[in-house]
C-alpha cells in the first residue's frame, strides 16, 4: 500500500543545505501497524510529515520516491496531493493542546475533512461527525461538538483529533507522538483507542513515538532510527529480544524495569 | 453577563470623567465673565453677570445642578453664544463621527486588504515595497498628510474645492465627498500600523500547529488562509480598533482645522479661548461617551471573535 524508497529529505532554509534523512526505506501494507522510533532530531518526524505530504516544498528538497496506493506523493500534482490528505492518508501530531485551530469549535474541526472529500450535507456531517466522537469514547459527544479547544484536557482533545482523522475512514493514520504531551494513564488510553480502530476499520498506523514499551505493545514491525539513518528494522519482538545495533541495544536497556520481589 | 459588567463599568467610567472635567474646569485660573465682558468692565458689571450664569453658588450644588440638566441632554446655555449648548453640539457632532466613522472604515479596508496581500506574496517585489512605503506612511502625521491630501487632491487634480464644505442637512452625498479626504489622513498612519499588526499576526499564525493539522486534512493554502488563518491573526488587531478609533476622533478634531470643515474641533477651540466651560464641557463628555461605547463595541466583537475570553 505504501512504498518508500531511498527517502532523502534535505533542507535548504539555511545557507548550507543540511540533510536530515538519508537512504529511508518503509513499506506498510493495509491493516499494519508499524512502529518507527528515534531520539528527537533522528529524523523520524521529517519522514512522517513528508509521507504525509506536508514537508514544505520549498524548503525541503526530497530524493527517492514515496508511493501511496499507485501515486507519487512526492511529484505528483498538489490538487492530487490534496485529494489524499485526510481521505485516505491522515495524520495526528504530538502537540494536542496546539493542534486544533482555537476559534472554530470542535465539532467543525472534526467536519472538515468531510466538507473538503465527500457532498455530504450538513446534517449528515454532524451525525458522522458525533458518531465519530462516540468511538473515540468522549462522553456526551453532543457537548463536545458544540466547545472550543480550550474547554478540552489534553486527551479529550487527542481524541478529537483522532475522531477528525478518522472521519473518512483513512488507509494510512500516521500517529507522530501522539501520546508524548499526556499523561501516563492517557497515554495507555489513547494507544489502546488506536489498536482498536486499527483492529475495527482496518486502519494501516505509522506509529511514531520514542516510548518503546508503547511501541512494543502497539507495533507488530519496527524501524529504528538515530541521526537521519535507519539503524535497525524487522518484527517487534525479533529486535526486542535480539537488537544488531548497538544504538537499540542501548534504547532497550534504558527502558525502566519494574522488579517484583 | 460579563457585558452587562461591563456596560455599568461603562457609565461610571463616563460619570468619573463628567465630575473630573466639571471639577477641571471649575478650580483652573480664568474667569467667563472677564473672558465675556473684557477686562474694563465694572466688578458690578461682573458680579451681575456671575449671578446671571450661575457662578456664585458652591461647587457641589453648580455639580449637581449640572449633572441632573446633563442626564436630561441639557448641557446649559453657551456663555459666548447665547444658544442651548445641546443645540450647538447637535449640529456639530455628525460632521465629527461621520468623519470618524468612514476614517475607521478606510483604515480597516486599506489594511485588510493589503495585509493579506503583503501575507500570500511575503517575498514578491510589491509585497516588500508596500513594506517600504508602509513605514513611511506610518510616519506622516494626519494634519501633515491632510496638507498633502489638499495640494495633490484638491488644487492639482480639482477632486474637491479646499476649504469648501456643505453641511450634511443640505447634501448629504456631496458632505461625504468632503468628509472622505480629511478622513484619509487620519486613517492612512492608523491603517499603516494596522496593517503592521495583522500582517505579523498573519505570519506568525502560518507556523502555528493547527496549520499544519488543517493541511493535513486536505485544505488547499487558500482555504487553510481564509478558514483557519484569518480569524486568529484578526484578534491582536480587534484591541489596536478601539484605541484607533479615540485617537481617530482626537485626530478629527485637528484635522477638520486643515480642511476648514466647522465640526467640533473649531468650537471646542474658541469654546476653550472664550472660558466657554459648558462648551467645553459638553464636547468632552460627548467625546467620551463616544470612546468609551467604541471600547464596549470593541469588547463585545473580542468576545465574538476569540472564544476563549468568553
């Protein structure tokens, strides 16, 4: 369904270009969940935004080729571009608190991806939009349509977010860190949320985090990133219990363990 | 509720500034009978003439006396003018809000529309320049510009006749041609730092994150700018309206002097030369009242647009 190959991601804001993704290969088929995992600055974030086809094209110039169910996500046209962003490739950010716009209400926000890909009217797009709340198990959906951002926690609005990617029932839901700005009984909340809609809908996930413990409980594949490059790749488990890389020998061992006497 | 707050606050913000104008204008040096009858008149003369005015009675009962003519529109009788005070200003204070009110109006489309010009084409040759000429604009004081305004609009190009003007009870449409050039000087420096305040915030609101979330649904650049943009970059601006506006009708009261337009400046100058106090009085109050209903207007419009002040 996905297929990245050979991702380069260079920047050239500044004076001297910098490269901040090298030779990134990925495939997702429908239906997986794939972890990818990586200290802040390890690039991981870059080649998430650029799946998603939000790197600026300006800035960032991109090598290798991403394609999305047939279409080239890094040259194809931006109206064809478009017509994938959030109908059938979504994504939901780290940041809940700065995600959403704060002066359009939620249950607008979570509509919209419905305005802009199907000729649903209005009434239609707010019964979706409240059954869409419904799943992701916010209570009293009807109130939460009707509030601002503000008036939301953290995780409430995690789940907005999620319920407004989902609306049109995605492919691909790229996940980058989704959890990291909760807290910890909310983080547990809002990964089982995404193993369920991935169970449910059939949802591919790119799960972007640095938590590993998370990624092992969600992720069956995992990719390891560290200073732009791919260290290590291959089933969950398989690098839990036996990592090559020096650099996941080292994340694992720093995970805290509970012992029990 | 937090407006209904806001309206009593309103009024007793108008009653402290009617009681510190009155008070003012009571303890500084300067004397309407001498201003009235000169300095050779007998002091019976003058002594007549106080009682006649109402001067010799105490502070607090003239206050109150005042205060209760006010609460029924009755601002006194004009010392130097002999006519109703009410009437005088009645007649007056159109040409001020009318000039006001479509300075307001220009300041707002000139900066709207050249802030989201300047914020789509942030690079672009015109964008940077009108960034240049922005700067230069925002320095010219209105009374200078309106100088300007009559040289290049009114003596070269024949689009008005300086120091021409007819009064709104005869042609209203030709009183707004006259009323539309002194209200361009006011309004260009105020549209220049208006323009300033939306173009940041229109910048700074396109890194935001929900920016990029509302990309990521789908939106083409000019819907996230119209859709998402707009409305959060307009809120820094809704605060910089309403001291605009005071300062617009401050800036009318000077600027009709350049244009020869008899508005209120000219008899709050002569009102305040003359020791005409209830003139005076009167204009400041009404001004006020005008300020500070443009503040409520411009709370209420806060709390429409940002719903997190609410």
């Amino acid at each position: 369904m996905l297929h990245v190959e050979d991702l380069n991601i260079e920047f050239h804001d500044h004076i001297i270009p910098e490269t901040v993704v090298y030779d990134f290969d990925l495939d997702i088929e429908s239906g997986e969940i794939v972890g990818l995992v990586g200290e802040s600055g390890s690039g991981k974030s870059m080649s998430a935004l650029a799946i998603a086809g939000l790197l600026n094209r300006h800035d960032a110039r991109k090598k290798g080729s991403i394609v999305f169910e047939g279409i080239d996500i890094l040259n194809c046209p931006r109206e064809i571009l478009r017509s994938v962003q959030g109908d059938k490739i979504s994504m939901i950010f780290q940041e809940p608190m700065t995600s959403l716009n704060p002066v359009k209400k939620i249950g607008w926000q979570v509509e919209e991806a419905l305005r802009i890909h199907t000729d649903m009217n209005k009434e239609e797009r707010k019964q979706k939009a409240l059954e869409m709340l419904k799943e992701v198990e916010l209570d009293d959906p009807e109130r939460i349509y009707r509030s601002y951002p503000h008036q939301l926690s953290g995780g409430m609005r995690q789940r907005v977010m999620i319920a407004a990617a989902m609306i049109n029932s995605p492919k691909l839901l790229i996940a980058d860190e989704p959890t990291t700005a909760l807290d910890v009984t909310v983080q547990a909340q809002i990964v089982s949320l995404l193993k369920r809609i991935n169970k449910e809908k059939g949802t591919a996930i790119l799960f972007i985090s640095h938590d590993l413990s998370l990624v092992r409980q969600l992720c069956k594949r995992v990719i390891v990133m560290k200073s732009g490059y791919i260290v290590d790749s291959g089933e969950t488990e398989e690098i839990f219990s036996n990592p090559k890389h020096e650099y996941t020998k080292n994340l694992i061992s720093s995970i805290p363990q509970v012992k029990l006497d | 509720m937090k407006i209904l707050k806001k309206i009593v606050s309103s009024i007793l913000v108008v009653l402290v500034v009617s009681t510190l104008v009155f008070v003012a204008f009571s303890v500084i040096p300067g004397d309407p009978a001498v201003a009235k009858l000169g300095t050779m008149a007998t002091p019976e003369q003058l002594e007549n003439l106080r009682q006649a005015m109402g001067l010799t009675d105490p502070l607090p009962v003239r206050y109150v006396h005042w205060v209760l003519g006010v609460l029924q529109g009755d601002f006194g009788t004009s010392y130097s003018y002999g006519i109703p005070v009410t009437d005088l200003i009645a007649d007056k204070l159109p040409v001020t809000v009318t000039m006001a009110i479509i300075s307001m109006f220009i300041m707002i489309v000139l900066a709207v529309v050249l802030a989201i010009y300047s914020a789509y084409h942030e690079h672009s040759l015109l964008g940077r320049a009108i960034g240049v000429i922005n700067q230069v604009i925002m320095s010219i004081p209105p009374f200078f510009g309106g100088i300007i305004i009559t040289l290049i609009f009114g003596l070269t190009f024949k689009l008005f006749s300086p120091g021409g003007y007819i009064s709104y009870d005869i042609n209203l449409g030709k009183f707004i041609g006259y009323m539309i050039w002194p209200a361009i000087a006011i309004a260009l420096p105020k549209a220049s730092m208006a323009y300033s305040l939306l173009l940041s915030g229109l910048i700074g609101e396109k890194k935001k994150d929900y920016v990029r979330t509302a990309y990521s649904r789908g939106n083409s650049s000019k819907a996230v700018f119209y859709r998402h943009i707009l409305k959060n970059a307009c809120i820094p601006v809704i605060t910089f309206l309403g001291m605009a506006f005071a300062d617009m009708i401050a800036g009318t009261l000077v600027i009709e002097q350049v244009f020869g337009i008899p508005g209120l400046g000219m008899i709050l100058l002569t009102s305040i030369q003359n020791r005409d106090y209830p003139v005076v009085e009167a204009i400041i109050v009404c001004i006020a009242v005008l300020v500070i209903f443009s503040n409520l207007l411009v709370d209420i419009l806060y709390k429409v647009v940002d719903p997190r002040t609410r």
